[in-house]
C-alpha cells in the first residue's frame, strides 16, 4: 500500500496512543495529519467531549462509537484503560 493508497481509502496508522494538539479558537486552524488521526480514532480521551464533537462535526468526521471526558478531576481513572487500549493494538487519541 503507498501513501496514496492511504489517502485514497482513509487513514492507515499504526495502532497506539496519539496526542493530538486541536484547535483553541477557529475550528478550521487543524493540520490535515491531525484530521487523519482523529478520524482514524477507535477511543477518543478529550478536555471537552463536546468542543471535540463540534469539531467532529465541522470537519465531516464521524465520531468514534468511545468518547472519554478526560480532565484534571479524572485523569488518573481515565489514563490506565486509554493505555491498555494501546497495549491492546487498538488506536486511541488524546486531544486537548
């Protein structure tokens, strides 16, 4: 498969954990790497779960079915199964 190829059917990334910087203010201030990563997201660990869905939204992407709040007050339950997700192949991301 080339890098057209991955363009052409949608992302190909390699199962881990991704952070992914996000836009603060105007929606559309994303890189195209981070739509692709995003998209490609089995479990999505968000600041804001719905700032992430508008930005879902804005973009055309559809959400992945695993939308975790994850924020100073639950950081330390919601860390440990992102990274088992990980350890289990699976793609998951972490966007602020």
């Amino acid at each position: 498969m080339t890098a057209h190829d991955a363009d052409r059917d949608g992302p190909v990334l390699t199962p881990g954990i991704y952070l992914v910087g996000t836009p603060i203010g105007n929606l559309r201030d994303i890189t195209l790497r981070a739509l692709q990563v995003l998209a490609g997201a089995d479990v999505l660990a968000c600041e804001d779960t719905r700032v992430t869905r508008k930005l879902f939204s804005r973009h055309g992407l559809s959400a992945p079915a695993a939308i975790v709040s994850c924020n100073d007050h639950n950081e330390q339950a919601v860390a440990p199964p992102a990274r088992a997700h990980g350890r289990r192949r699976q793609s998951g991301r972490v966007h602020q």
